[in-house]
C-alpha cells in the first residue's frame, strides 16, 4: 500500500527531471539519458551522457524570497571554492554558470563528479570543512605592510 504523499514525491521528481532536461537542451546539451540520483529537500539529476548535475530547488525554494538571487550567490561561492580547493565541485562549463528557472522550478548546474569509493569518511568532514574555510579567506602575512 502506498503512501499518499509517495505519488506527490514521484511527480516532483518527474517535473524535476524534465525542467533540467529541457535547459540542457535548450542550451545544446545531450541529456536523453539523464537520471536521479537523489531527491529530498532538493532533487539531483546527472543529465547523462553529458557530464552535467543539475540541483533542483523544491522543498528549500520556500526558504528563499529571490531563489534567484540566493543561487547566483551559490554559484559564485561554488565557483569561487572549486579555484581554490578540490574540495569543492565548480559549475559546469558546458552552460553558462547561473541560476535557470524552468516551469517554475529554480536550479543550478554542476560538473559531475563520479563518487570516489576511496573518500574518506564522514567523520574527516571536519577536517575538509577547515579546508574550505582557508580557502576563502586571503593569507595573513606576517610582518611588513601590505
């Protein structure tokens, strides 16, 4: 017996899959193939065979006044980080690095990345999270003007 609330998750996951599909394609980019990888709060889609994640805002968009402007921040600061650490996925370049809006639903556009069987587990997240928090402010020189 299902849920009432499964066919709802299963349509905003279709719609999600659609609205990313239908920007790849708008902007020449092969995704007859793409998949989800993960729905929640947001819905990820690998718009396959292109090496391409679109995160699709659906639960966290009530969040945000500007959806717009909260991800073109996004993409700025994941643009910024990926220059700076590997920590850090940068957008794809294969689309113009911004926010799209498709039937109403707002998203960002990745690189994809495979998942490294050999990550480090979560507990070492810590550690990545100190990393990435150099990498967004400028070295301190010691002595001398600057």
């Amino acid at each position: 017996m299902s849920r009432p609330h499964e066919a709802a998750d299963k349509a905003r996951e279709a719609s999600s899959l659609a609205a990313a599909q239908a920007v790849a394609r708008e902007h020449g980019v092969a995704c007859d193939e793409a998949v989800l990888i993960a729905a929640g709060s947001n819905v990820l889609v690998h718009l396959k065979p292109a090496p391409v994640v679109a995160r699709v805002m659906t639960g966290t968009a009530v969040l945000h006044d500007d959806p717009e402007q909260w991800l073109a921040r996004e993409v700025a600061v994941g643009a910024f980080l990926a220059e700076r650490t590997d920590l850090a996925v940068p957008p794809t370049d294969l689309l113009p690095p911004r926010p799209y809006e498709q039937d109403g639903l707002w998203m960002t556009l990745w690189k994809f990345v495979p998942h490294d069987e050999r990550a480090p587990p979560p507990a070492l997240s810590a550690r990545n999270g100190r990393a990435v928090g150099r990498a967004r402010r400028p070295p301190v020189r010691s002595g001398g003007s600057t």
